[in-house]
C-alpha cells in the first residue's frame, strides 16, 4: 500500500504553531440540526500527550473520529505530518485507534490479536513475529502470548489492546477513554506505564477522557471541550491555576465561586478590591485585568488554597477572610475535606492535607472557624 504524499502545507490565512505535527483547521461538524463541533482548530506537537477533557455530549468523541476517518467533517480540514487528510479513507491514514472497550477477537490470542492489522497488510511471517514480541515486551506482556482475552485481567486486556493499537507505529494514536474500564488503583498504576511507553516510542498520543485526574496525569496539555468548541488550551498546570472562564474553574477540580463587583484597585498594579455579598467580605485579588475596575466579575478559590483555623486571622481588616461554622467532615486519608457554613450562608469548600498523625486537637463538626487566604489566591474572571 502507498503512504499518502506531502503536499502543499494548509492554507496561510490560518495561523499556527509552525512546530505543529497535527493541525485541525477550521473544523465543524452537523448532524442535521445538531452542531457536534463547532470551528475548532487546533495544532498539537510531535511527541506529545494531548488531552481532549469535557462532559458526556461536549463533542471530543466526534472530533476523534473525525481524527481517525469515522467521521466526515461538514467543513474544515485535518493535517497530520503536513499531509492534508481530507480524501485520505481510514484505513490509509498514519493513525490508530484504542477503543473504550478494547474490541479485542476472544477466539484469538494475545499474539494473534496483536498480529492481526500487521497480517492484513500482508507483512512477512518472520517481521510479524519480530515486531508482535517486540511490543509485548514494551507492554510487559512478552510471556502470556499464547493466552486468550478471558485468561486476562482488565489491566493486561488494556496493555494487548495498546500493542495492537502501536505494533504498526502509526503517526498518531487516538485513545478514547483507554482506561475507563479499570478499577481506580490500577487506573492510577497504568497512567504510569502508558506514559512511560509514550515516552519510550515516541507516538503522539491524543487521549479522549472525562476523568480529570487522568487528563492531567497524562496531558502534556490539555483542551477543554463545552458544547463542540474547545473553550481553553494549556498545561495542566495552567487549566486548574488559571482558568480563563467559570465554565473551566468549576469543571476542573473543585472550586469556590462567588458573584462580586470591583469597586477598585490599589496605587498602581495594587490588588483589585472586590465585594462580594454571597461572601461577606472583600475579597483582595493580586492579579487580574484592569478592564474588569467597576464591573460584575467571579473569583474562584481552590479548596486547597483556604486556610483554616480557630483564631481570627491577624492584620485581615476584613478582607480574605470570613467566619464561619463546620458542617461537614469528611476524611479522606492524605487531606480532609471541611464544608464550611460562612456566616453569609453560602458554604465553602476546604481541604487540608494529613501531614501528622496526632498533634493537636482536630477541629470537629460544629466549631467555629476563620477561614482566609491569601491575595494570590482568587482567580477573577470575567465570564
């Protein structure tokens, strides 16, 4: 079979990364009156983990498909290694695909499910033999070859579906929610090896999931996915310590969040000063866009930037930092989770990690509390 030819690169009009490895330009796609995607475009790296991340009917599946050939855009175009995808059928692409569900063949073995795509495009019986030992051994399934599908744990049926998925080295990997099925220790376990084996060949991966925690295991960046558009692209990092909208702040991880009104900000780059009634004090932000000075805006504090204790906080004069009473305990091993009913009425939301075992007295249920936080903790957004 014939590899698809380069051909001139994607139209100038539409800028881009010019290190970019997989382009999606433009790209929407209808079913009928339904917009799955709408205009995303977007340009991932050679050799990187890249996260599609959003909620059940937000269109990252769709746009995998799309990826893999399942799928004809209504517009748009798909570059992958400056070749333009478009009239490129599936099966002739550089790409591979990792199902939900594995689809392994339960009359095959490891070694024949593994050799399957390697045997239909005619490879000789000796290189089939070579290349099926060489990624079992990468999957650290080199001795259960001759087993079948059933004889397997859920994690082993993942690592033969992985090899299928890798044995033919395609440009690009798609995985749709690789280890959904897996129990979450060795869910946390195989993140670990996925990513060692990522890096050991050197694939690009694009990972379709709604599990945060894997995504940002995983990603070396992230998209969030809402209603067909990706509505942030970054780092894990970025995404949970700044979210450009409330939609990204509230889906990723927990957070506080609160409607206020900047009334002002400090001598020059000073912290904006933001009242906040749901809260019952100003709030103090270190860091947000001056445009936002007299207007509605959100502040968004992560759980874990709270700081909990019996004694008022010193020096606050009543901004960051609220009183309130504890509600909720729940202990989860490494942190503890505190809900905690603020005098306002709203309830906050606090983690603190387990550090000692021991010390000093825990605070319990129905205690009074101050919570504060400092200036560069809130995140102001706009939208």
């Amino acid at each position: 079979m014939n590899s698809p030819q380069p051909v001139a690169g994607p139209p100038p009009a539409a800028a881009h990364d010019p290190s970019a490895y997989v382009r999606v330009v433009h790209l929407t796609k209808r079913f009928g009156d339904f917009t799955a995607v709408d205009d995303v475009s977007l340009d991932i790296r050679r050799g990187e983990i890249f996260c599609l991340l959003g909620g059940s009917g937000s269109g990252k599946t769709t746009l995998l498909r799309m990826l893999a050939g399942f799928e004809k855009p209504t517009s748009g175009s798909i570059w992958i290694d400056g070749v333009d995808m478009s009239t490129i059928p599936p099966y002739e692409r550089p790409v591979n695909m990792m199902f939900q569900s594995y689809a392994l063949f339960p009359h095959m073995s490891v070694e024949k499910n593994v050799a399957f795509g390697l045997e239909q495009e005619g490879r000789g019986r000796e290189e089939i033999r070579r290349q099926v030992a060489e990624i079992l051994e990468i999957v650290r399934m080199g001795g259960l070859g001759a087993r079948k599908p059933h004889q397997l744990s859920g994690g082993q049926r993942q690592r033969v579906a992985l090899a299928r998925a890798l044995v033919k080295r395609p440009k690009l990997l798609l995985l749709d929610e690789p280890l959904a099925a897996l129990d979450r220790k060795l869910r946390e376990h195989t993140q670990f090896e996925l990513l060692n084996i990522q890096q050991r060949l050197g694939v690009t991966f694009i990972v379709v999931t709604h599990d945060q925690e894997e995504a940002m295991t995983l990603g070396t960046r992230l998209g969030v996915m809402n209603h067909g558009r990706i509505v942030q692209i970054g780092t894990p990092s970025d995404i949970y310590e700044s979210p450009a909208t409330r939609f990204v702040a509230d889906f990723i991880g927990s957070v506080n969040l609160f409607e206020g009104r900047v009334r002002g900000a400090g001598a020059g780059a000073g912290p904006l000063q933001i009242e906040c009634d749901d809260l019952g004090c100003t709030v103090r932000a270190g860091q947000a866009p001056r445009a936002l000075v007299n207007g509605t805006v959100w502040t968004a504090i992560r759980p874990e930037k709270i700081n909990i204790s019996r004694e008022a906080p010193q020096e606050s004069g009543g901004q960051n930092a609220v009183a309130g009473t504890v509600r909720e305990i729940a202990y989860m091993g490494d942190v503890s989770i505190y809900l905690v009913q603020i005098d306002s009425g709203r309830t906050l939301r606090v983690t603190l990690p387990n550090t000692e075992r021991g010390g000093e007295r825990p605070i319990a249920r129905e205690e009074r509390v101050w919570l504060s936080w400092h200036d560069s903790s809130p995140v102001v957004l706009s939208e």
